[in-house]
C-alpha cells in the first residue's frame, strides 16, 4: 500500500515536489527523437492501469493541478499530434502514445505519496527509461530568460487593470500600440516562429504563449469580475507574447526583427517602473 499523506495544499508544500519540477521542465525540451523511445516503453497493462487510476483518484494530491498538466501537453504538442505542418517529423500515432507516457509520469510525480513502491515505479518506467535524471531544473527561456520572465510577469499585472490605474494606464498604452505596424509585427512573428523550429525551441515558444495567455486571462482577485474587453484584450495579449517569444529565439533572429516585435512593449516598462 502507498504511504498516507496529509493534505496537501500547494505545490510547494508536496514531499515529491522535486521530482515534478523535474518532469514538468522537461516538457517543452522533449526532442522529436525521443517521442518514439518513450512510445516504445510504454505498456498498459492492468498493473499499470490500476496505478493510474489511483493517481488519479479524488484523493490523490493536487490532482487538480496534474490534470492541469495533461492539457499543457496537450497544447505543447499540438502541432504533433495534428501532424499537419511541414517540421513535424513524428508521426501522430506515434507522438500520441508517448504522451501516455508523460502523462503517466506526471501522475505518478504528484500522487507518489498515495502509490505504493511498485505502483510508481510502473508508471514512471517509461519516462526513466529515456530521461534516468532531470535535466533541467526550469524551461530554458534562452539567453534573455529574464526578460522573457519579467514579461511573462507584467501580465497578471494587467489583469487587474480595473482596480489598478497603473496597470490600466500601461494596458491602454499597449491597446494603442497593438494598431500599429500590423503587417510588420505580422511578417517578423512568422520568421520569429520559423527561428524558433530551426532551433528546437517551438514547444517552448508554445509554453511561453500558454503561460502568457493565463496571466493576463486571470480574473482580478479583487471585483473577479469578466473582462469586459475581449477584443481589446486579445490584442493586448499578442502584443506581449509576441515580444516574449521574440526574445526567446532572439539569438536567432535579425536585430531588427527582434525589434519589431519587443520595441512596443519592452519601451513602457520602464515607465511603468519609474511610475510605480
């Protein structure tokens, strides 16, 4: 039988919590060539399938946020499992049965607490099998990670944009931009994405776009009311994740496409700063 655990409430506060990090870094650096290695290893049989149900069960911990997991990959691997564009060289089948794998062993890194020795180990042999240890300890946001990062962190901050004028000041700043030099910001995010393919990094572009549209699609904690501008905010919302992910391949990519596409949102932060 798996050990008992008291209840868990945030992540931090997981006994296992190393061993998720390491499994949910991993993600957006999984290698096209090691889709078909975790395909291959993995296997359900009723000894594994019984484990996944009980990783899975109401009382298994945060099994909330391991579901949330699930859908990150799937939008990861989108572009994978549709199997329709051109720098997709795994096939989907294939791409789909090694996601069980993942899949698998997210459950087993949140639930270990509840699973016996045995029933953990069953669900992570497929993932052991091609990652024996952690890699990374975080997604690589490349070599301007932290501004990548201070972007990604502006965005919850205008989500509360009705109950804060600095936030609302710099989200009306963005609208206005978000009108100009359409076409331009159209052409360099297309050749920002195609930098992002040549160098391995299109599932971390993915990551950073997903992370992104979360913050800024928070409810504000203090009115959690629905955003009311929707249009406004989409625009908003590309505006910055395209910049994001413009520094993200940015050494891959010509200074003035990087521009184009960071110029419009990385000159008000500074204001924003010396206004708070």
């Amino acid at each position: 039988m798996g050990r008992r655990s008291s209840t868990i409430a945030v992540l931090e506060e997981h006994p296992n919590l190393a061993e998720i990090l390491g499994v949910l870094a991993q993600l957006a650096h999984i290698r096209d060539e090691q889709l078909p290695l975790l395909a291959d290893a993995w296997c359900n049989t009723i000894g594994v399938a019984e484990a996944r149900d009980r990783a899975l069960s109401p009382d298994s911990p945060l099994v909330l946020e391991a579901l949330a997991a699930f859908e990150a990959v799937s939008a990861l691997f989108d572009d994978d499992l549709r199997g329709e564009a051109a720098y997709v060289t795994v096939a989907s089948d294939v791409t789909t049965t090694a996601l069980k794998a993942v899949r698998d062993a997210i459950a087993a890194a949140y639930a270990k607490p509840i699973l016996s020795r045995s029933e953990h180990a069953a669900l992570m042999r497929p993932w052991r099998a091609v990652f024996p240890a952690s890699t990374v300890d975080e997604p690589d946001l490349g070599p301007n990670a932290a501004q990548v990062k201070q972007l990604l962190a502006l965005l919850p901050v205008l989500s509360t944009r009705c109950h804060d004028a600095e936030g609302r000041r710099l989200y009306d700043a963005l609208v206005d931009r978000s009108f100009a030099q359409e076409s331009d910001r159209a052409d360099a995010r297309a050749e920002a994405f195609q930098a992002a393919v040549l160098t391995s990094r299109r599932r971390v572009w993915a990551l950073v776009r997903r992370s992104g549209a979360e913050g800024l699609s928070r409810p504000c904690p203090s009115c959690r009311g629905a955003v009311s501008d929707e249009r406004e905010t989409q625009r908003v919302m590309a505006l910055c994740l395209d910049a994001a992910c413009a520094l993200l391949v940015a050494d891959a990519l010509p200074d003035a496409t990087t521009s184009v596409l960071t110029e419009p949102v990385t000159s008000l932060i500074p204001q924003q700063r010396a206004s708070s």
